[in-house]
C-alpha cells in the first residue's frame, strides 16, 4: 500500500499516485483516474480501467493504481489560475522543441515518471489551439506505447483524423473537467492522426504508459 504525491501539479493541483490501497477516503471534489484493469468501487457502481471521474465526499474501495487531482475546483477564477500557470510553466515547444509547438500557447509543468508511467500537466491557453495533428512518439520504440489525457480546468476537444488534415476528421470527444477520452491506440501502440483542440483554455493531464522493455527517456 503506498500514497505519493506528485509535485508536477503544485503550486496549483495536490495530485496523489494510489497503490494497493484497500480503501481511500475522497474529501471534497476530486478527479479519480483507474490506472489498472481491476475497477475502483465506488459505492454501488465501479471505475473501469483507464476511467476517470468526479467524487466528492465518498470512499473508493479495491485501489490498484490510481491518480487523484484534489482541489482542482477550489479556485475562484480560472482566468487567474491560468495566468499564474503561464508565468510558472515554460512553453511546451521550450521544453519539447517539435516544430508543431512553436508559437502555440502551449505550457506544461515538470514530468515525472513512476515506474513505466509518465505524468505531466499541460496549459492550452488559445482558442483555437493549434497544436497540429500528429501520432507517433519517437521516444518509445517499442511497441504498445499507450497514452491517455484527463481534462482538469475548461473545456475541450480530442480529435481523430484519417489524414493529417483536420477536414479528414472521424472521431471528436468532448472533455470537459474529470473526462478522459477513451483510449484511441491498437494493441501495438498505433495511433491515428489525433489532437487536442480548446473550447475554452484548458488545463488537462497527460498520462503516458510504456510497455514491457521500454525505458523512460531522460528527462
């Protein structure tokens, strides 16, 4: 059994990484993220894997591996949180250098990784974004990379292509505050053309899952 904190969301989000945990009392609104198959019981219902969604004031029982982003509801102004967010966090394109981030109003906290998995906060402050379409992630050579994005702050869109060209989308999730979109990859870790898109500025999680074999790249 094990509770750590992630330090990726401070000073603005107290984000926990759950372990075995048998039960785990929730205190005022809070994101709960299943990391593993086995689901999260939530009073009569259960949380699948790769789930996420808001509790408040209620216990979650049979916690394999798990994320919760606690107080994400307690600011009182959006528009002050993310302008705190992009004197904080540097510019994703920064950090990253991909020619798709450059010029986008993109910003992200520190990564961490646990193990196999990769946690990092992310800030879209446009609308539109822009991000640019893309799919692969040349850092893992491995097949069965697997990645999904929680929506913590605003509103947003993750968007599927044929091509890589927005007017040959498929497929558009809605994400709002707790979603997560389902997950968009094959059994070996390919993905289509896809992209976060803003409604409103946003606030989301990325979560990233290396397979077997694979190693964290150097941060």
């Amino acid at each position: 059994m094990s509770i750590e904190n992630l330090t990726i969301g401070e000073p603005f989000f107290k984000i926990k990484l759950l372990k075995n945990e048998p039960s785990y009392q929730i205190e005022g609104k809070t994101i709960v993220l299943n990391l593993e198959q086995q689901p999260i019981v939530v009073r009569e219902q259960t949380l699948g894997a790769l789930q996420s969604v808001i509790l408040k004031d209620t216990t979650i029982q049979n916690v394999e591996h798990a994320v919760v982003i606690e107080g994400y509801a307690e600011h009182g102004d959006d528009d002050a949180l993310m302008a705190n967010i992009r004197q904080t966090w540097p510019s994703a394109f920064e950090v990253r250098g991909e020619e798709r981030l450059r010029g986008v109003e993109h910003y992200m906290s520190p990564k961490v990784w646990i193990g196999q998995f990769g946690f990092t906060i992310y800030h879209s402050a446009s609308v539109p974004l822009k991000v640019g379409l893309h799919k692969d992630h040349a850092f893992c050579p491995v097949p069965g990379f697997r990645e999904v994005h929680t929506q913590i702050v605003g509103f947003g869109k993750m968007q599927q292509c044929r091509e890589r060209d927005v007017d040959t989308l498929y497929l558009e999730e809605s994400m709002a505050p707790g979603t997560t979109h389902r997950p968009m990859y094959d059994e070996e870790g390919n993905y289509p053309w896809h992209q976060f898109e803003t409604i409103t500025p946003s606030v989301f999680m990325a979560v990233e899952m290396l397979p077997d074999g694979a190693t964290p790249p150097a941060l």
